[in-house]
C-alpha cells in the first residue's frame, strides 16, 4: 500500500529514480553493516531482536530501492 500511494503522490525523473534506489540501497547496507554484522564484532552479548530487527530493516530498504530503480513497475 505504501508503495501506491508513494507512486500517485511522488513524480520522479529516471534519473531522480535512480538515485533514490542508490540511497535507500546504502541506508540498507548501513544496517546491515551496524545492526546486524556489528553484532557478532561486539564484545557484548549477541541480541536476537537487534538482529532480526535489523536484516528485516535492510531487507525492506533493498526490496524497496528495487522497486524505486524500476519505476514501481
């Protein structure tokens, strides 16, 4: 739903398109690398939830800069 109502309210250039992907690409691999790979090189207990909690967030960013990269096709 969200991506509907992104498409009718937002009209973007190919070009505007494109950079959109890349930046909610990279604030998908910024959780990546903190939240859930910064897990396993701290010296404090592994958190399940801050895991989980981040490779849904990254996930999502890269499934969503996919679909910004397409023109919401």
């Amino acid at each position: 739903m969200f991506f509907v109502i992104l498409k009718s309210r937002m009209k973007l250039t190919k070009k505007q398109r494109e950079n959109l992907g890349k930046i909610v690409a990279d604030i998908g691999k910024l959780f990546l690398a903190i939240i859930v790979l910064g897990q396993w090189v701290s010296p404090a207990n592994f958190s399940k939830n801050k895991f989980i909690f981040g490779l849904i967030i990254s996930t999502i960013c890269f499934v969503y800069s996919v679909f910004v990269d397409r023109g919401g096709e």
